[in-house]
C-alpha cells in the first residue's frame, strides 16, 4: 500500500484506472508464483506474467529489445516472450481477441509499463527519486546592453530614495536583474553606488529580499510565498574536489518537517543540491534566486553542468588536498509556516533527526571525514553564522596547535592581509618581534550579493581582541 505523501492533494473525483494494471494474486493464502497483467482498455483482457523465462526464439540473444507471439499448438494458446526474460500467457479476453500483431504490440506496451513501474518500487524503497536537473542562464549580456541594464539599476535605486513608488518597484526590477544570465549587472550596479551608501543599501537589501522571500508565479498564475532556510554543514575531505548534489536527502524532508512541527499540509523542500563558499562566491549568491522556480517545479537546481562537474569531482578525487569545507544544505518553506522561535525551540531534537539521513546522503556520493552540522536558520542568518563559527574554529585549532610552553598567544601577533582569490583573509601567525612565521589560517568573509570585506576584518579584529593576540594589517602585494 502507497502512503500518503506528504504535501499531496488528494483528489476527491472518481478516475478511470490506467491502462494497464500489474498485480500479486492469492492461492490457498499464499501467493501465486505469477502476476498478473489486466488491459482495461479495448481489447480488454487478463494475463499472466512470470520472469526468468528462457523460452528460445529467434532474435533471444540480440542486444535491443525483441519480442515475438509463439503458439503453443498442443493447448493451442499464444504465449508472448521477450529477451527481457519476460513471458504472458493465459490470455483471457474480453469480447474479440486481436489479431497477432496487435497482441504483440500491447505486450511489448506493457512490458514497458511493468518496467517503469519496478524503476518507480526501486526508487520509493531507496527513499528518493532521480528528478530532472535544471541550470540557471549564464549567458552574459553584450556590452550595449548590460551597460544600459547596469544604468537602469542604479536610476532605479536612486529614485527608490525620493519616490516611494519606485521604492516598490525597485524589487521587481532587481528580481529581474539577478535572473538574467549575466550576473555583472547587479554586481557593477552596486559598485556603481559605492559613493552613494543610502541608495546602495537599499538595492542591496532588495537583493537579499528577493533571495530570502521568493516568489514563484505557476503555469496557472497563482503565486506561491517561500521563505529560503539553511542547514551549515561543514566537513573536512583529504581528497581534492568537492561534490554538490545529493540526492538521498530528499529522505531528510519529513523528517526536518515533523521535528521542527510544521503544519501537516505546510511545503517544506529540501534542496538535494549542497552550496560551498566557493559555488557561493563565485556569483555572489545571484545563482540562490532560481532554487525556488526549479523545486517548485520538482526538479533539483544545478549550479553548473552536472556531467562536466561529475567528471571534474572524480579526477579531482583522486589527488590528495586536505581541504575543511564550510557548506549549507538550503531549504523553502511556505512563507509563515516556520517562525525563529521554533526553529530556535526544536532546533536539536531536528538536528538528531536528519543527522543520519544527511550522512548516509553525503557518503553515498562523496567520501569525507570529520562533519559539524548547526541549526536550521533563516537564509543570511546560516550563511553567517556557518562562516563565522569555521572562521573561528580554524583559527582557534591554528593557534592550539602553535601554542606551548615556549609560545603562548599573548606572545603572538596576527598579521592580516586580505587576499581577494581567497574571497577573505589571510592570517600569518608569528611571535611578536620575529619575522618567522609559525602558521598561517584563512578568514573568509561572508558570502552575499554584495560581501564585505571591512565587516569581516571587524569580525576578525574582535575575534582577536576575545583572543589576546595582537593586529598587524598590511596591504595585498600586487605581483
């Protein structure tokens, strides 16, 4: 018996039943040792079916897929066999029996029906299912036109500030901006405003708006309110390359949903798809505004070309990159359905709940080692804190491991210096007054349509005031 999904619709109105049905059978309370195949269409008619059958006919060993009606004369029956091992037999028909070649083609349509079917078993017991993967445009605008895109933005944030209608007009035109494939539009946009920090507040606000509240318009234009949520998961690999899509985590769904108590009816998608810092930065979160469109239309989101990268992770899996890696595992629910202070109030009991799922999910794809996993947080609200607590515990196990009876940390001194391949910092851990340097940790800063670097050097420097290690901040060297 099929369950009763969570977030389905059950209808009410009676439907015809398909057209072909498979079934189990009784015999003496035990089951028959065939099933059975029942065509309610015209001609309808009831069969038998068993496997394994190695009945020889011409066309047995071909490799595509052959099929033919034999005729047992001695109980002058029609038996059809494919090389699939299949065999229907007993053929009882409801009214006039086709003819052979009509027969033959509503064996081999059911065949291909009883086939789908076992894939559609095989993926309910596994407890997940192989969707349809989507990738967000990336196609770059020409140069004309993504300047004019660029000079439309910035007008638009500019007027938000004197004209309240452009206010709210303003996140429309940004939803637009960071859906196009050409994500410098937002990006130069914002920089453009740098001289003008009101304006730029609010365009980056707007942005991140659209990112934490989506909106999806379906086929039958009604409009769907999520709000974005996140799990940090962090984990360490002693191999190179990183993989992003898992799809055993479709099982952490009703699980997340019944510990953080949503209501019965309330959408909760988790997204199969895991982002790194790296994916994050690499277009400054704009990729995060079409999650919502492909899960809502049952697909898993794709940052890049699944086969390319699938190729990529397995060469680089075979290197040897000791790598700590700060990742979010993103979920939507239904706007309202999911306050912080729940989230807050069982934000443990879900952590023991997934934690399992999540694991057995990541293994089956990747191999890693150590793992931490943290709370269920509001979109930006996990993306910072996931940075900020790596950020913290890189530097506190650099420092741990330096420290001795010959050096303790009021004995050292950070000397910082901001690397942009990094997307953060680089912190060189010396004794004060030597030039030698005894480790050296990252600070990244936080992702965001619009990072910033001076937030997280401010992090860093309170991190380090908590410490009792002294500052020393100096330029990037430009080779």
């Amino acid at each position: 018996m099929k369950s009763h999904p969570r977030n389905s619709r059950l209808l009410g109105a009676a439907r015809a039943p398909g057209r072909f049905i498979f079934g189990d059978a009784l015999e003496n309370g035990v089951l028959e040792g065939c099933e059975y195949v029942i065509h309610t269409a015209s001609p309808a008619f009831i069969c038998r079916l068993v496997g394994n059958d190695l009945t020889p006919f011409e066309g047995r060993d071909e490799e595509g897929f052959v099929s033919t009606i034999l005729f047992d004369e001695p109980n002058n029956t029609s038996i059809y066999v494919c090389n699939n091992g299949f065999r229907l037999y007993d053929f009882n028909f409801k009214g006039n029996a086709p003819d052979v070649e009509e027969l033959q083609r509503l064996c081999d349509e059911a065949m291909e029906h009883y086939l789908q079917l076992h894939e559609q078993y095989r993926e309910r017991e596994q407890g997940y299912k192989q969707r349809e993967m989507r990738i967000g445009p990336t196609e770059p605008l020409p140069p004309p036109a993504r300047l004019l895109a660029i000079e439309q933005l910035t007008a638009q944030a500019r007027n938000a500030l004197q004209d309240p209608v452009a206010k709210i007009a303003l996140e429309s035109v940004v939803r637009t901006a960071i859906s196009g494939g050409d994500q410098a539009v937002f990006t130069e946009a914002q920089l453009a405003l740098l001289d003008e920090p009101a304006a730029r507040g609010l365009l980056t606000a707007a942005a991140r708006d659209c990112i934490a509240f989506p909106e999806v318009v379906r086929q039958d234009g009604s409009i769907m309110s999520f709000e974005l949520w996140a799990i940090p998961f962090c984990f360490s690999r002693a191999k190179g390359g990183v993989w992003w899509h898992f799809p055993m985590l479709e099982r952490v769904e009703p699980l997340l949903a019944d510990a953080l108590e949503m209501p019965p009816n309330a959408i909760l998608w988790l997204s199969p798809t895991l982002f790194t810092v790296d994916m994050l930065n690499e277009r400054s979160c704009q990729s995060l505004i079409h999650l919502a469109p492909v899960m809502d239309a049952g697909c898993d989101f794709a940052p890049v070309d699944p086969e390319h990268a699938r190729a990529t992770f397995e060469a680089a899996d075979k290197t040897l990159d000791p790598q700590w890696v700060v990742s979010w595992i993103p979920f939507l629910v239904e706007r309202g359905t999911l306050s912080l202070d729940s989230a807050r109030r069982f934000g443990r009991r879900a952590l023991d709940a997934i934690l399992p799922s999540i694991q057995e999910a990541i293994s089956s794809q990747m191999e890693y080692g150590e793992a931490e996993i943290f709370a269920p947080l509001p979109w930006w609200d996990a993306v910072s804190a996931g940075v900020m607590a790596a950020n913290r515990k890189r530097l506190a196990l650099t420092v741990t491991m330096i420290a001795g009876p010959d050096v303790t940390p009021a004995q050292l001194e950070a000397l910082v210096t901001y690397q942009p391949e990094l997307a953060g910092y680089e912190i060189t851990l010396r004794r004060q007054g030597s030039d030698k340097v005894l480790a050296v940790s990252p600070w990244l800063m936080v992702p965001d349509v619009a990072p910033d670097r001076h937030a997280a050097l401010e992090d860093l420097r309170r991190c380090l005031d908590q410490a009792g290690l002294s500052l020393v901040e100096r330029a990037a060297r430009l080779h």
